[in-house]
C-alpha cells in the first residue's frame, strides 16, 4: 500500500558541506518516480520543505504560479521561495545537499530534523522543531478545534 503523503520525524547530523542523510524513514515513503530528485526551500515559521520533484511541478504549477499573478505580494512571495530552492538528487549514500542560504534561513547547524507534513517533509533546526512541538494551554484549545472545526475523527 502507498502513503499519501510524509509521516514521521527524525533528527539526524549535517557536515561541513552542507550533506546531511535523508532518513530512511522517510526516504522509503519517496515515490519511486521521483528517482531520488527533491527539490528543498524556504517555508513557514524558519523552516524548510523537502518535496519529490513531481510534488514540486504540482505545487509550481498550482499553487504558485496563480498566486504570482494575484498581487505584487504574492509575485515577490513566489520570487523568493522559486529562486531559493534547490535540486538535489540523493547520492550514493542517501544524502542531500543543502545551501548556507537555506541553513542560515532556518537556524540549521550541525543537526536537522526532518518531519513529515502531507505532501512535503519539514526540515527544522531541532531547537525550532521542539519548540513547535511544544504545547501550551491556548495550542491545545486550537490544536483540538481543528479536530472538531474540520470534522476530522480520530
């Protein structure tokens, strides 16, 4: 059976270059098609988004391109997160290749931690991801009314 969509997280070591280990949690969950190509950039809350090269042709076509003709906003929004992006095509030992512009943008050192989120995987300093993750009495009141506003049973 295949997933749609990433699950799970995990934290693992970045080197010097740049290269850090997809995990193979995850890397399983990439469609066969996208022959080890991502593309990696910018996203919410000092983030980045891992996604297959084909989910990236989707969200292009879409989602951004629509939104760049909307507004002057939305052209420099899609401006940015298109000439921050990056190819990589998984190497012989399953790692990517991430820019110093991409690390700097979300506090990325000598630790990553990847989670999945649908349609994409969410790279995180480990920090920003705990810190994300973190529950205070006013998030759980919002977490919950997602559950119940969308009609979601779990």
């Amino acid at each position: 059976m295949e997933l749609t969509g990433f699950i799970g997280t995990a934290t693992v070591s970045v080197d010097n270059k740049g290269r850090t280990s997809l995990p193979r949690e995850l890397r399983r969950q990439l469609p066969l098609e996208a022959g080890g190509k991502v593309i990696v950039t910018i996203f919410a809350d000092k983030s980045l988004a891992l996604r297959p090269v084909q989910e990236w042709n989707r969200y292009v076509t879409e989602e951004l391109e629509p939104l760049s003709k909307k507004s002057k906003e939305g052209n420099r929004f899609v401006m940015k997160v298109t000439s921050m992006a990056k190819l990589s095509e998984l190497d012989g030992q399953n790692r990517l290749s991430l820019s110093s512009e991409l690390m700097t943008y979300a506090g990325i050192g000598k630790e990553i931690t990847f989670a999945g989120d649908g349609a994409r995987i969410r790279l995180w300093s480990p920090e920003a991801y705990k810190n994300m993750m973190n529950f205070e009495d006013n998030d759980e009141l919002d977490f919950d009314a997602c559950f119940y506003n969308n009609g979601v049973d779990s």
